[in-house]
C-alpha cells in the first residue's frame, strides 16, 4: 500500500474498476477510433486481444474488520474504507448510540452501499429492528451471523428445532419483503465419524427460500473443501465469507482470540478454485479478517487487490 497516499497503480485499477493493465488496455474503449492502413483495430475481438469477461462476482467487506476503527471514528473509518476501492459493506450492529438512519446517511456520505446485513435472530424485538434497518440501509438481505456455537447443532433434534426458529424468521422476513440467509462457522462444517456434519442435517429440515453465506475459512479449518461446499449448495450460496490464512483446526477455537487472518490471497486458500465452484451465477465476495498483525486497512486494501487484479471479483455492480 502506498503510505504517501500517491495515485498508484492499485488505486488507479480499484478506481477504474478493471482487473488487469492488460484487460484495461485491450477494452474496446480505448480501441474505439483507433486505426490504421491496415483496417480498424477496434474491430479486433476480445478474444484475439487477450482481454478477460468482466467477472461476475462483487466485492464488499465485513464492517466488523474495522471494528476497532468504528469504535473511534464512525464518518471517517468509512471514509478510508472507500478510499480503498470498497463501493459495498456488511453491516453489523456497530453502534448503540446512533440511530440506523444516522449511519445510514454516513454510509452515503463516504459512498458506501450495503450488500447485506449481520443481524441476531430476527424474530420480536430483533425482527423489528431488521426491518428499520433495512430500511434505513436500503437493503433486503438479513443474515443470522451464527455466533456463537449452539449447542444444539450437537444433534439431530437440536439441530430440528433451529431449523424451526429459522425457518420461522424465514417467514417473518419473507411477509416484510426482506430475506433470510445463514452464515456458518466450524462447528456446523466439522465432520463425524460417520461421515455427516450439521449443515448438511440443517438444510435437509429449513426452508428452499433461505440463502447461505459460506465462509469459506472457517470451512477449510473445520477439514472440509470450499469450493466443493460451494459446489454441494449451489444457487443457495449468494455470498461468501473471503478470508485467508493458516486455517488450521484446534479443539480450542472458540475459547479465545482467533490466530491472525492475513490479506486475501496470501494465506492457504485456493481462490481460483473457490471463483471456479461459483460457477456463472453472481456471488458477493465479502472480505473479512477477524484478527490482523498488521494495519487493517493496508491488510483489507490488498485483499480487494488481489480480487480485482486477478479478475475474480469487481468493486461495483452496475454489470453483474
């Protein structure tokens, strides 16, 4: 990252929103108009110039990264957040004493929109507040952050009876014109010695119209493939946890401080595999670190780096 805050080659790529110097080069763009004796080059395909389709998938960054920041300074950490290149966020419940259409505005003010938005279980008093959120961030998507581990994913009834209370705030948010996904951590991912893990005991007894957000982390340090999770669930997967690191399994995860995340890209996950299970269908890649050793915002910056210029996801939506 570039400390002087000089117009570098990374922020010239997040501003324009291209994947590569050679994909901005070779758009018909720049060709267009261009010719010589030997005809008209802006008739030159993209295929034979090399270019790459836009991608399909869009970035965004889980607000909780910067959680620390917020704490501090509301207007302003959103503010640096654009400036890395961000044009979405997730939101989650970062501020008691503000109002939802206080940060909202300040969302707009720094350019921000959401992609979705972190929530408890939204059913009485929470289900209330979804819908003045969602309101007030102009957004329908309602995701349970699952944390932390409940007990009851431990078996099969236990694991029905959720399945009844998110099915149910399915329903409640489905009446309001919003909609319900899940988001998992290790536990739900973690398979037994008969082969089984909960999520997949889950889905068999929750509503088609749920959506997931797989977190892809925490899925490889629970044992398991990513992109072969993505694959499984489909259409169903509409957003996906980007995060990076060791990921490494200890009995003892929930019990303290996460090991250190590191900027997407520089850890162990296989992304091009990851991209590659989402198919052609549009997915929200939301990056997040739980834990950082360096600065956050060089780390998050280089993650949308690294989605941008390896041409897997994109900072805006007005193609996708």
């Amino acid at each position: 990252m570039d400390s002087n805050n000089q117009y570098s080659r990374k922020k010239f790529l997040r501003t324009l929103g291209v994947g590569s110097v050679s994909a901005f080069l070779g758009s018909s763009v720049l060709l267009t108009g261009c010719s010589s004796e030997e005809g008209d080059s802006s008739q030159m395909s993209g295929e034979t110039m090399g270019t790459q389709p836009d991608p399909l998938h869009t970035a965004s960054v889980q607000l909780y990264t910067f959680r620390n920041e917020l704490n501090e300074d509301i207007p302003g950490t959103l503010q640096r957040i654009a400036d890395l290149g961000y044009k979405f966020v997730e939101t989650y419940d970062f501020s008691e004493e503000m109002s939802y259409e206080e940060v909202g505005q300040m969302l707009r003010d720094a350019g921000l929109s959401v992609s979705s938005m972190h929530s408890e279980i939204p059913l009485g008093e929470t289900g209330e507040r979804a819908l003045r959120r969602a309101e007030a961030f102009d957004n329908d998507k309602v995701i349970w952050h699952g944390w932390p581990e409940d007990e009851r994913y431990q078996t099969e009834d236990g694991i029905k009876e959720l399945a009844e209370i998110y099915n149910e705030a399915s329903d409640f948010l489905q009446s309001n014109g919003l909609r319900f996904g899940l988001h998992n951590h290790w536990w739900e991912m973690r398979v037994d010695e008969n082969g089984s893990y909960p999520f997949e005991t889950l889905v068999n007894y929750i509503s088609d119209d749920i959506f997931f957000e797989i977190d892809t982390y925490w899925v490889k340090t629970a044992g398991q493939d990513p992109a072969e999770i993505i694959r499984k669930y489909g259409d169903r997967v509409e957003f996906l946890h980007i995060k990076d690191g060791d990921a490494e399994w200890s009995e003892d995860l929930g019990e303290g401080p996460h090991d250190p995340m590191v900027p997407v890209g520089q850890g162990t996950q296989d992304f091009e595999a990851i991209v590659d299970a989402c198919g052609d269908s549009h997915t929200w890649f939301v990056v997040e670190l739980d834990e950082s050793a360096m600065d956050i915002f060089q780390a998050a910056g280089e993650s949308i780096d690294y989605l941008i210029e390896n041409n897997m996801a994109k900072a805006d939506r007005t193609t996708a």
